[in-house]
C-alpha cells in the first residue's frame, strides 16, 4: 500500500472537528508540497510534506477568499495557519493549463483574472521582504553552493508599485475547463509584491513557446506601448531576480524532502541556476 493512501493521524485530528469528517479521502496526488486528498467529491484537503515550509498565514487565506468571490479561486472551507493545512472547494471539471496546447481565450482569461486579483485591497497580506525571504532559503543551502548577486538583491525595481501576487503562477496552479473560463489555486506563496513579478512568473515558469510569450506581453498590455516597452527593458532583471530566489527553495527543499521528490526539486534548482547565469551573462 502506498504510504501516502491514508491521511497522517494528525491531519485527521484536524479533519475530524468539521463538517467534511465523514467524507470518504482518496488521494489525488503526491504534490511537490502537498499531499492532496479528495474529500467526498466536495472538497480538496491539503497538507504540507516539511513543516519547516509552511508559509500559509491569513493574509493567503484573505487574499483567495477575496478571489473566490469574483469566481477566479475555490471557496477556503477551512484551515490551520499552525499546521498549513487547507480544505478548499474541489473544481470538478477543471484542469491544469497545457503550456504546449495554451488557446488564446484562455490566455485572455489568465490575463483578466490577474489584473482581477492585482486591484484587490488585502491590508493584512505580508509584503516582499526579498532578501528576508531569500537568505531563509539560502542559509539552508551549503555555503559553496549559494549564490549572492547584489545588483539584484537591492534592485529598485523591487520597491516598484506593490500589488497582491499570486507568486507561484506554474501551469499546475492554473487550471481550465472546456469552456475555456480560469480559476486560480495555491495561495499559499501569495503576498504584496512589486508590479508585474506575476506576469514575469507567468511567463518564465511555464514552459511556453517564444510565440506564447510574446502574445501573453501583447495582450496583457493591449495598446499601452510606453508601460509595454518599459517592462521588456526590466524583463530579464525580473526574471533573474525571481530564479534567484526559486534556485534557493528549490535546493533547500531538496536537503530536507522524501528520498521520491528529491530529484524534482534538484532539477528544479539546476534548470533555475542555468537561467540565472544565462541572465546574468547576458546583463
């Protein structure tokens, strides 16, 4: 039996004092970060692997609420900010977007439920604190193996217009249905960040084609030519900056994870390094 199958004593603890505790769990899937279970066709449970990587807080929780009710989220049903556990409303007919087989309405909807999300008004959201954030997965990385850019830990355009971001906008936490229409999930890395560091993670997380890019920049400008051309010039910085960061999650989650996500994780923070240097280099 997968050791997996069954939810951990103490998740069950938790499962046991709400409404969904006679709901039959099967588990969906084994996530990088989370266990993922199935509570009665209703709800998906979600439960961290490394209690030293919960980052869930009520600023996560307000911030998918919010989206929830505009219809870009599932419905939190409920939560432990201690233990970073989350159930929330299951999406049934939903899947994650292919980025080999993206259409240009879901592309239109992606972009829409961005600029949604980024006007939203969440004060008790954190804000990027990125060299905070940066050394506490540095640290847990072997000194020789760390990185250390100054151009790019003080540059300015971290302090550029902080909005609500997602943070984490790979194709898994993207999902579709056959009408096209996108909800967004995985909140759970959300927080006030500079402008555009969620299209910058739309762009370079997944991988889409240059033709994809270029499209997703159009549209998401559509005629404002000026902000357009100044983001393009600061594009590559961004884009350094962020793999920077996930180069450092992704090797500090490697030390610490079950023996089955370690190579992921390592792939993770080699194809991040590669990007980085190229960037660097070509800066």
């Amino acid at each position: 039996m997968n050791k997996y199958n069954r939810i951990p004593s103490e998740a069950k603890k938790f499962l046991q004092r709400g409404k969904l505790s006679d709901q039959k769990a099967i588990l969906l899937n084994l996530g990088l970060s989370n266990l993922n279970y199935l509570l009665g066709n209703k709800a998906v449970f979600k439960i961290p692997y490394d209690s030293q990587f919960i980052f869930l807080n009520q600023g996560q929780i307000d911030f998918q609420n919010q989206a929830s009710q505009v219809f870009i989220a599932p419905r939190v049903l409920d939560y432990s900010l201690k233990k970073g556990y989350l159930i929330t409303e299951y999406l049934k007919d939903y899947k994650p977007i292919s980025a080999s087989d993206i259409n240009l309405i879901q592309i239109k909807n992606i972009i829409k439920c961005l600029k949604t999300i980024h006007s939203f008004k969440i004060p008790s959201l954190d804000k990027l604190d990125y060299v905070k954030l940066l050394d506490f997965f540095r640290l847990k990385v072997s000194p020789r193996k760390r990185f250390y850019f100054a151009a790019l830990e003080n540059s300015s355009l971290l302090e550029v217009n902080p909005e609500p971001s997602h943070f984490d906008l790979v194709s898994g936490n993207i999902l579709t249905d056959s009408q096209s229409d996108i909800k967004i999930i995985d909140f759970e890395m959300s927080i006030s960040a500079p402008e555009y560091f969620d299209l910058t993670s739309l762009l370079f997380e997944n991988d889409f084609s240059e033709e994809i890019r270029k499209t997703i920049v159009d549209i998401y400008f559509a005629s404002d030519t000026e902000k357009k051309a100044e983001y393009l010039s600061h594009q590559d910085e961004l884009a350094a900056i962020a793999d920077l960061l996930w180069y450092h999650w992704a090797l500090a989650r490697s030390i610490s994870c079950s023996e089955d996500k370690k190579e992921s994780y390592i792939k993770i923070s080699e194809s991040k390094k590669e990007d980085l240097l190229k960037r660097i280099r070509k800066s």
